[in-house]
C-alpha cells in the first residue's frame, strides 16, 4: 500500500473508492471552480490499514453474525460494543504521521486557518442510489492536531452506529465493503447559512428552487434545531414565488476554543431574514450550475461570510 494515499488534497484526487462520496462531490466542486473552502481527505486507504494493523474485521463480524435487523435494542447494543473496539484502538502512527503534515499545510495554506471541521465520506455516500444523509459523524470547530485525530477516528467509528448499520442492510450493501474516508475543511463561521433544493422536495415541482436557512452555522438547519426560513424561486424567471421567514430566537454559533454552542440571535435579527436579494439569487444560479453538471437535481449545504458564498457540500436528490 502507497503511503502517500493515505491523506490527498480534494482538488487532486476525485476517486471515490479513495476519498468518498462526499470527498469526490467536493472535489468536482472544485475541479469546476465552484467557491469550496480548502480541504484534505484522510483516504479509505488509512481505514483499511487502520482495520488491519489492528485485525479488526473478524472480532465485528462475529458481533454482527446473526443479527436481527429489526431488533434495534440488540443492534444498539452490537453497535456500541463495535464502536468501542473501533475508539479503543489507536491510528497507526504511518497514518497520523500524513493526517498532521496535511492539517499542517492546510494551517499553512491559508493566514490564520486553525479551526476545521472534520467530516464523514462512507464509498457510496452522497450517491445517486443512496445518499446516508445523516448516517455518519461530522465535527465542526475542531481546534488542534489531536482533535483533528480523534475526530478521524470517531468518523471511523460512525460507520458502525446503529443506523449506519441498519441502513445499509436496507439498501442491501456489503458492510465491510463500505470504507470510510473522512473530510478535513476550513471551518467556516457562518453569517447564515443552509440547505438549497433545485427541485421542490414537498410537491416534487422541478420547475422550482427551495431553499431553508437560518442566522449562524448551517448544523441548526440539518438537525432540525430551528424552523428554517424558506424561500421557494422559480428557475426559468429567478423571481421569488413565496417567502416565509420564521421567528428564529436561537443559532448556532462558534465556540472561541473550540465546538459549537447554541447562542441567542440578536432581537433585530430574530424576524428578519439572513439572505439578501442578491444573495439568493446568488444561491439559485449556482444551484443550477451544479443540477447542468451533475444532469439531475441536486441539494447542497451552504453558508456565507463576509458576503461571501461557499458550498460545503452536494449530492443528487436521491428521495424523489
């Protein structure tokens, strides 16, 4: 096995077999110039060598022979104990050897770059079959080499949660063909941010462009925190059909030594929407950029700062 595989930079490497689903959508993001923050992946190749120095595939097999899909307090169960043997081993030291020379040329890269976010990217993630959105783990505001480690490791581990597992057994994947690169990113501090649809999820309208945000990091949107505002646009015109801007009284925020933390929004911001015209319409023609090159609609996760954009992730729409 190559070391020099063992972590790549997004824009030279695409394979997703290497560096994952969502790894390989960023770097033809970027390939094509779209405004992607700066990024390495620890490749599927450092997994692998993780799971073998360590001879971890036989003692998960056998805690996983036998198991009941639908028994989900015994799959619970199956999964913590795989989960324990994954955090309880260490990276071998070839590997964090290549993880901290990246961190270190991203630092490098970019005056004043010390947070990161460090994210899952499963083979087969984000892809026209099945996208395991909110499958695996992702770390935001990781603020040294050893979190960065750690995180790496507990992104591993995530591939054997519960609903990681379950998951795959319902779309009928092989689970130890499915390897786990991880993204390590600038971290982003968000004005606002969120999720654009270049269809419309609910009614299935292509002719339509959703899109939810909310004040702060985009993690409040995903998770469900808040009740994002919502913009629907019609994409032949770009003209705005319907607005609905939620009373939004919390946002999630950037902690200065590290992690996030839910913060009061500021009360002249609490009714007032976080995207400009100009923004959105910002938003929407990249959205449909992104659905000419992919040939289908996709969602993409976004934020901006400073009046700035950037994409921090997409992936077809695999639910319609």
């Amino acid at each position: 096995m190559a070391e020099l595989s063992y972590t790549v930079h997004l824009a030279e490497n695409p394979n997703e077999l290497l560096i994952g689903g969502k790894g390989a959508s960023l770097a033809r993001m970027i390939a094509s110039g779209f405004p992607v923050p700066p990024a390495f992946t620890v490749t599927t190749d450092a997994y692998t060598h993780f799971m073998e120095e360590h001879s971890l595939t036989d003692p998960i097999g056998e805690v996983l022979r036998d198991f009941d899909p639908m028994n989900f307090a015994d799959m619970e169960t199956r999964a913590q104990q795989i989960q324990g043997l994954v955090n309880g081993a260490s990276i071998p030291t070839s590997v964090q050897e290549h993880i901290l020379e990246a961190y270190g040329g991203l630092q490098a890269s970019r005056t004043g770059i010390q947070a990161v976010s460090v994210r899952s990217s499963a083979t087969a993630e984000d892809s026209a079959g099945a996208s395991f959105a909110g499958q695996h783990d992702t770390y935001l505001n990781v603020m040294d080499a050893e979190s960065v480690l750690d995180s790496v490791r507990r992104c591993w581990a995530s591939l054997w949660s519960s609903h990681a597992i379950h998951y795959r057994q319902q779309k009928g994947f092989d689970h130890f063909n499915v390897l786990m690169a991880v993204v390590v990113q600038e971290m982003i501090n968000s004005v606002s941010a969120g999720v654009m649809f270049t269809m419309n999820p609910v009614t299935g309208d292509h002719s339509e462009v959703m899109i939810n945000f909310a004040w702060g990091l985009g993690e409040a949107v995903v998770s469900g925190l808040v009740t994002p505002d919502n913009i629907l646009v019609a994409k032949e015109t770009g003209v705005v059909k319907e607005t609905f801007i939620a009373p939004q009284e919390i946002m999630i925020s950037l902690q200065p030594g590290g992690d996030t933390s839910q913060e009061p929004v500021p009360a002249n911001r609490v009714n007032a929407c976080s995207l400009t015209e100009l923004e959105i319409a910002e938003l929407v023609k990249l959205g449909l950029t992104l659905e000419q090159h992919y040939g289908a609609p996709v969602d993409v996760e976004w934020c901006f700062t400073d009046g700035q954009v950037k994409l921090l992730q997409s992936r077809p729409i695999t639910t319609l």
